[in-house]
C-alpha cells in the first residue's frame, strides 16, 4: 500500500448511513467488509494512493473509490468514518 501504516489518515471503521455496510481499513493493507449482519461477507486488500482507494476482495472481484472532504465514495455507496 503506498500510504499504509497504522497512523493512516484513512485506517478505521467507514460506515453507510444506514449502518447496513461496514468497510474496516486495517492497518496492515487489508480489510473487512460488513454486509447487514453478515460480519465478514468480504475480506481482501486495499491500496490508497493520494485520496484513491483501489480494493481486491480474495475472491477475486476488484472496485474503487475516492475519499472526497473525509467521506468515502465507493460503488455508488456513500460511507462515513465512524
């Protein structure tokens, strides 16, 4: 990950306003997607570069997204730092 350590402006929990989607950022280049109350429905890893995000899920599927004025927008979704 370019920016990845564990002070990470970007490293933590990003919620949907709903609650319904849970992305954690950790630390180490990976993460943990929340779906409702399926607490792990996707795990993989992440790189962010600049205000960019670019996921690879361990199945294999890949997505991105853009952290613009502290707020995530990824896949149409709208997810919040908790």
């Amino acid at each position: 990950m370019a920016e990845a350590d564990a002070t990470h402006r970007y490293v933590g929990m990003w919620i949907t306003q709903d609650g319904r989607i849970r992305h954690e950022l950790l630390a180490n280049g990976r993460y943990v997607e929340a779906r409702g109350t399926r607490e792990r429905a996707y795990l993989g890893r992440y790189d962010i570069t600049g205000d960019h995000i670019e996921y690879w899920d361990d199945t294999g599927f890949t997505a991105d997204g853009d952290f613009i004025d502290g707020v995530l927008h990824h896949a149409g979704m709208i997810l919040y730092r908790k």
